[in-house]
C-alpha cells in the first residue's frame, strides 16, 4: 500500500509570549511541530511562486501536508525526514491551506 504522506516533517516557528491551555503565560521562541507530510521535487529549474510582498521567489519543492488548522508563516525553518534520513533543510517560501490539504513551497 502505498502512503499518502511518507516523509516526517520538522517546522520551527519564531513566536512571541503566549498564553498556554493552562492560563499560564510562557516567555516567546521557538516551537517545534511535527507532521506528516510528502516532499516533491518541482520538476523544472526555476520554479518561481509569488510571495506576500508579491516578488517572484525562486523554490526547489512543494510540501504536502494533511488538512489542518495549523498555519505556518513564511520563513519558517523546516527539516523533511524521509526514511530515517534528513532529505532537505529549508525554509519556507509560501503557504496555502486549501479544502483538501495544505501545502508548504520550498
């Protein structure tokens, strides 16, 4: 059976003070997240995508992740694992949260 989302993804992002699930409030860093997601290489050389400052940014791949609430900023650095194995360490270009997943280009 083949699986829709192979690859084990690491995304640090920078945030600010917050206010915990207990009331609590912690001081701001970095917040590791894990998800299960799916790399692919964008077959041509120069792939470009249009950033939040309406720029042509150069990427190398698209992230796949499973439907969710979590949004990740750009700029965020990430860490795909594929088979035990650090395939690619990047940051991110774009984000779209879509109907049916979201998706993260590097």
């Amino acid at each position: 059976m083949v699986a829709q989302y192979p690859d084990y993804v690491i995304i640090k992002v920078q945030v600010g003070s917050y206010q915990g699930q207990d009331g609590t409030w912690n001081p701001g860093g970095v917040l590791d997240f894990r998800e299960n997601g799916r790399f692919e290489v964008i077959g041509i050389q120069d792939a470009y995508v249009t950033g939040e400052d309406g720029r042509q940014v150069r990427v190398k791949g698209i992230i796949y992740l499973p439907k969710g609430e979590r949004v990740f900023p750009v700029g965020a650095s990430l860490e795909v694992i594929r088979g035990g194995e650090s395939i690619l360490k990047d940051t991110a270009k774009k984000f779209y949260r879509g109907q049916l997943n979201r998706r993260l280009w590097v």
